[in-house]
C-alpha cells in the first residue's frame, strides 16, 4: 500500500482497489491510503461477506465492486447451467455444482425462478436485480459472451423490488441455505488471504 501511496502521489495512478480482501486487511490498507473499491463475490447464494466487509465497506465510504452476481452463472438455468459447462470450465468443478449438492441447489433456484415469473422477469434478472438494490455504492459485474445475455441483464435494472419482495427473495436464498462451498480447496479468498503484520515479516 505504501507503493501504491507513492503511484498515486507521482500521478501514475488515481484510485487504489482491492479484491478478495478481509475487512482487517481493508482497515489496515485505508488507513495508509484511502481504497476507492473493494472487489469482492456477492449474490443470493455468496453472502457472507454482509457480516463484516460489506459495513466495512460502508464505514469508510469504499464503494463495493461485486463479481459473480448471478453465483458464477447458476441463476441463468439452475442445474441446467452447471450440466452444460465444457470440462475446461473451472465453475464444472465448484463444490455447488457437485451431485447432491446441485439437486439441493436447485431446489433453491426452481423458488427463485418462481417468484421471477411472479415478477415477470427470468431467475438471473431477479438475481442480478437483488444486487443492484443492495444499493448505490455497489456495482456488480456480471461476465458474459452473449449478446442476448448482455441485453438480459441490462432489463434487471429494470426490475423493481420493494422492501417486502427484498426480504421474501433473502429467506429464499439465506446465507446458508446453499450446500457446498464456493471454490474447491487451494483457491485463495478473504477468508484465507490475510496479510501478516508488517513486523512479522523477514528481511
């Protein structure tokens, strides 16, 4: 971060960011120089960060970048999604997408594809939709290679949620209502990438 301080001030760089990073890290880097946005996954089935980085976040006025909000494409077709997924797709192998757990899973998605219908809109736009209302500082970054998948989620910005739908769609997807966990082991997040106190470092 004091690198990173230093670009800023030469005017090499305008804005810092992190990804990935525990609300602990976050304090630490903001307090050497101010973090523009954090990056981070969030959506119906990744909500753990709501506990602790996301008020973080909001405590010291980062704005929240969130990836992988339609939960690494499941909320397009459930089960069907997952199935159709080349083996060199690395979401193939995610522990949600596995056997038991992805007949679990997809009884979560067949309720929020219900209430997408009541909404008249598809399972990703509602997904996609819950995001945006988590509110102004948060820009999600849904990837896709698909005109028609672009032009889809850009109609979420039009689907409306009112408080009562917000909180119906969340006891639909809590945050452990989704068996399996989000990357298999050896992928680093923030729950395993805290950086060591300065003085614990070796020369």
């Amino acid at each position: 971060m004091g690198e990173l301080k230093k670009l800023v001030e030469e005017g090499k760089i305008k804005y810092i960011g992190l990804s990935e990073a525990s609300a602990s890290t976050i304090r630490r880097a903001h307090a050497v120089h101010p973090i523009t946005a954090v990056q981070l996954e969030w959506s119906l089935w990744t909500r753990d960060v709501e506990e602790d980085i996301v008020p973080t976040c909001r405590e010291l006025g980062i704005g929240i970048v969130a990836y992988s909000p339609l939960g690494c494409g499941f909320f397009s077709s459930g089960s069907k999604f997952a199935e159709s997924l080349s083996e060199g797709d690395f979401r193939k192998h995610l522990p949600r997408f596995q056997s038991e757990n992805l007949k679990h899973n997809q009884i979560v998605f067949e309720r929020v594809n219900e209430m997408a219908a009541r909404k008249r809109c598809t399972a990703s736009q509602l997904a996609l939709a819950w995001v945006h209302h988590q509110g102004p500082d948060v820009c999600p970054i849904p990837g896709t290679t698909k005109i028609e998948n672009l032009e889809s989620n850009i109609g979420a910005l039009s689907v409306s949620l009112s408080a009562e739908e917000m909180a119906e769609l969340e006891a639909l997807a809590s945050a452990d209502v989704f068996k399996g966990d989000r990357y298999p082991p050896g992928f680093h997040t923030w729950k395993t990438s805290e950086t060591l106190p300065l003085s614990s470092w070796e020369a």
